[in-house]
C-alpha cells in the first residue's frame, strides 16, 4: 500500500529479478506498481493497483511471465501494464481496466 505522486508506486528503476511478491494497492502517477524496471518480472500477484497509465507497470521491458493481474485500474492507458515492450507470456489478467472515477 504504497503511494506516490511520481513513478512506480511499489518500485522504480530496476534491472534485477521481481520474483514471488505481492503488490497490493499501490498508487502512483505512472505505473501503479512497478516503472522502468526491465528484469524478469516472474510469479508475482498485482492486486488493486492504480495509476493515470499503467495500472500495475509502465516501461517494464524484460520478461513478464507467469503473473496474475487482477483488478488494477488507470483511466488513462493500460489497466494492467502499458508501454511494456519486451516478453509478455504466460500470465492471467482479469477484471483490470478502466477507471473514470479517478
């Protein structure tokens, strides 16, 4: 339950390994729960996470693999993840979207 009125509510700026973590509620201006981090993003849970683009990540760039989606929202682009360009594979997205109530 992280809050920021910049980027990556949860984390920002990394290359290393996202492994097996829960990102919950976390809020920021652009990706909600993670920014520019460009590792491995494997096995994690993002939950109810908010931002104006990029509910839970924006500029993600590595390996999104084996993650479970669910309900983050942006009322801009992306409910899940926007402007992740590398390998998306392999993940379960549901109920993520649009919010215009924010």
């Amino acid at each position: 339950y992280n809050k920021t009125l910049d980027k990556g509510g949860g984390v920002s700026n990394c290359s290393g390994l996202i492994y097996n973590n829960t990102f919950i509620g976390n809020e920021a201006d652009e990706g909600g729960a993670l920014y520019e981090c460009h590792g491995n993003i494997y096995r994690n849970n993002f939950n109810r996470n908010i931002a104006d683009s990029g509910g839970s990540a924006k500029w993600c760039n590595g390996i999104i693999e084996k993650n479970l989606f669910t309900n983050n929202l942006s009322p801009g682009h992306g409910g899940a993840l926007t402007s992740c360009y590398g390998t998306i594979q392999n993940n379960l997205f549901t109920g993520n979207g649009k919010n215009s109530n924010s």
